[in-house]
C-alpha cells in the first residue's frame, strides 16, 4: 500500500510540476492575467478538471511559480552581499551572480519582472513579500560590517531595499541583452558594476 501512494504522489508531483512548466513556457509571450488554465492543461494534456487537483486558480500557480523562481534564491543573496570580502569584490560578485542566474533562467527571470507590477493581485504580493525577505536578509548581512555602526535598523532596512532593487534592474539588464554580442553584455557587466558602486559611495557618507 505505501507503495501505491508513493507511485501516486510521485505521480502528482510531476503532473503538477508540468503544469508550471508548462505555464512558464506560455508566459514567455504573454501576462499571467490573460492565461487561461485550459491552455496549461492543454499543454501539458490532461483534462482541466486536473488543474484543480494542483491548484485553486491561475493566481495559485502564479504564486507558486514566484516561490519557484524566487524561494531558492535566498542563499545566492546573502552570498552576494556577504561581508566577508571588500566592498568592490562584493559588487563583482553580485553581479557575476546575478549574470549567471539570469543565463541559466531567464524565463523566471521574465516573469518576475513582468509580474511584479502586473494585473493579478496575489501574484504582485507574493513578489512583494519575497523581496522584503530579501531586504531583511541583506539588511542581517550589512550590519556584520564595521561600517554599519551607528546605523539604525529603518536606516540599514532602506539601505537592503536599494540593494535588492538595484538587483533587480541589474537582472533585467542582463536578461535584455542575454541575446547580445559579447561586447554589449561587457557594457550592461560595467554599467551594473557602476550602479552598485554608486549606491555604495553613497552609503559611505550618509550620516549615521
């Protein structure tokens, strides 16, 4: 009998996992809010009854594709801005970082930058709420540095949120030129570069 249900919730696993797969794909060329479940089912060829085996509505599986696309990226964050090294190797590497995760996914990439603002409610706050981990997260970080001292929590929170930010609009420079010559991803590589150092000056001479 148990491995009857194994078989099963093996099974249902990756039926559901083909319904986010699927529906990724779709997203590719158009918004959640016009998604249809009868497309995803088609296309993964099951009946649409099936669909709510897996999920409540469109909304549900948008919520779960942002928990896919952005839940395991926590560890990769803190990464990026550790304090173990100097504040120009922490640039480099968020942004080696970020490049290389938006190579290896750059449709997840795109839903979230299309979504973020877009039209489904529940999909814009399940954004919002795995940006302000991250914020908190990055937030935990900055203050291990010496130059976090006398910096207040709203203050170093605010800080964390341009970082996460400016994260975000250097994923969607990379993803805009991932098709590009060489010399145009140079160009997006020092213009990110360049960003972040402009937020780190300013970080060193704002008044604690």
């Amino acid at each position: 009998m148990s491995h009857t249900l194994g078989v099963r919730q093996a099974q249902k696993q990756k039926t559901r996992q083909a319904l986010l797969d699927a529906a990724l794909a779709l997203l590719e060329e158009q918004s959640l809010s016009s998604l249809g479940l009868r497309e995803v089912t088609r296309a993964v060829g099951v009946a649409p009854t099936a669909f709510y085996r897996h999920f409540r509505s469109t909304a549900d599986l948008g919520a779960a594709l942002v928990e896919e696309a952005l839940g395991s990226l926590h560890p990769m964050v803190r990464t990026a801005v550790s304090t173990a090294d100097d504040s120009e190797q922490r640039i480099e590497r968020a942004v080696g970082l970020i490049a290389r995760h938006v190579a290896e996914y750059p449709a997840h990439v795109r839903f979230i930058a299309r979504e973020r603002h877009g039209g489904v409610r529940p999909v814009r706050e399940a954004i919002r709420e795995q940006l302000g981990r991250f914020a908190h997260e990055v937030k935990d970080e900055l203050a291990k540095d010496p130059q976090a001292v006398g910096w207040s929590d709203d203050d170093l929170l605010m800080l964390a949120h341009l970082y996460v930010d400016q994260m975000l609009v250097t994923a969607s420079l990379f993803l805009e030129a991932l098709d590009a010559p060489p010399a145009e991803r140079k160009r997006v590589t020092r213009l990110a570069v360049r960003q972040l150092r402009l937020i780190n000056i300013g970080r060193q001479h704002w008044p604690a």
